[in-house]
C-alpha cells in the first residue's frame, strides 16, 4: 500500500521543524524502526525512524526544508511490519 509520511509531532511544544538529511534514498527498502530522516527544533536534532518495512518512492521535502509537522515528507510502498 502506497502511504505519504508527515512531519511527526516530535515533543509536545514542536510545531515546524528542518528536514537536515535524508538516510535513505530514494528505491531503497527499510525495515520498521530504521532511520529515514533528521529533523532539527529549536532544541534539538532528532532522527524519524520507520513505522513499518517499506520502499522509499519519493522524497516530498528535501534536505533544508523547513516544515510544519503535518506537512508531507515522502511517499513509501508499506512491504510489511
């Protein structure tokens, strides 16, 4: 199933952040819990991992973005998990 992923709400006070680097690319597979991107707050660096095994179709926020969660990041092919 094809599924965009959004911009999570990382702690509870965030409200936008920048997409600092992808970790997967596109036509690559993860797994469920590996990383596909960091996002930096105003406090911190995070990484954004995985919520299933899937394929990474598309990138919808490059590298320097600066998005509000809930903005669309990528689109992936859910494989599982």
């Amino acid at each position: 199933m094809k599924v965009v992923l959004k911009l999570p709400r990382i702690s509870m006070n965030m409200q936008e952040g920048t997409l600092v680097a992808w970790r997967v690319a596109p036509g690559a597979a993860f797994k469920a819990g590996a990383v596909l991107y960091e996002v930096e707050t105003e406090k911190v660096t995070s990484e954004v991992t995985a919520p299933c095994d899937g394929i990474l179709l598309e990138i919808l926020a490059e590298a320097g973005s600066d998005l509000e969660v809930g903005d669309p990041v990528c689109r992936i092919e859910q494989t599982g998990g």
